[in-house]
C-alpha cells in the first residue's frame, strides 16, 4: 500500500506547495501580509505531509528517489496551478519538457 501512497501524498504535497508559491498571485490587490498568512497556511500542513511520506517511503524508495518524485511533481504541480488557476499558456515545447521529466522519474524510480 505504501508504495502507492508515497508517490500519491509527494504529488499532494507539491499541490499544496505551488499554490503557496503562486496562489496569491491571483489575488494582488490583497496586502503582502495576507499573501504571506495564505502561504504559511498552506506550507505547514504541505511540510507535515511531506516529511511523512518521505519517513514512510524510506526503505520501499531510496532517498535519491523520493527526491527526484518530490522535484518532479514540484515542477509539475507549479505548471498545472500556473495554467489552471493563474491562466498561463504552456506552450508544446514546455509539455514537452514535463513529459520527458515525468519520463525520467520511470527511470530513476524502475
């Protein structure tokens, strides 16, 4: 079951962390104090997630490969709440690039 779960809780995680990076952004016309308080309420849960699940996935994943998990689905996660949310236009050679770093995650994890 663990070996599912892991993956599944880093991709919530990185959610969590790209809309406290970028969240806020939607909302500028908000004070930077507000844009802080949004994104310390969304870090500290994300980090308790993630410390979990790395603790947990040791021993089912190397460190190196819960690692390269966390950093794709971060760059990814940042992709998906900058289109979705923020409106941003990705362009094909940019899904290109999350392709091929979805590619390399199957090759550092198999």
């Amino acid at each position: 079951m663990a070996v599912y779960l892991v993956p599944v809780m880093l991709f919530i995680s990185s959610i969590l962390m790209a809309f406290a990076w970028l969240g806020h952004i939607k909302y500028k016309h908000k004070s930077f104090f507000v844009a802080l308080l949004f994104s310390w309420l969304l870090v500290l849960p994300e980090y308790i997630l993630n410390v979990f699940a790395i603790r947990w996935g040791v021993g089912i994943y190397n460190p190196s490969e819960m690692a390269a998990m966390n950093l794709c689905t971060g760059v990814v996660c940042i992709a998906l709440v900058s289109k979705k949310f923020l409106g941003e236009k990705l362009s094909s050679r940019k899904v290109f690039g999350f392709v091929l770093m979805g590619i390399s995650i199957v090759l550092v994890v198999l």
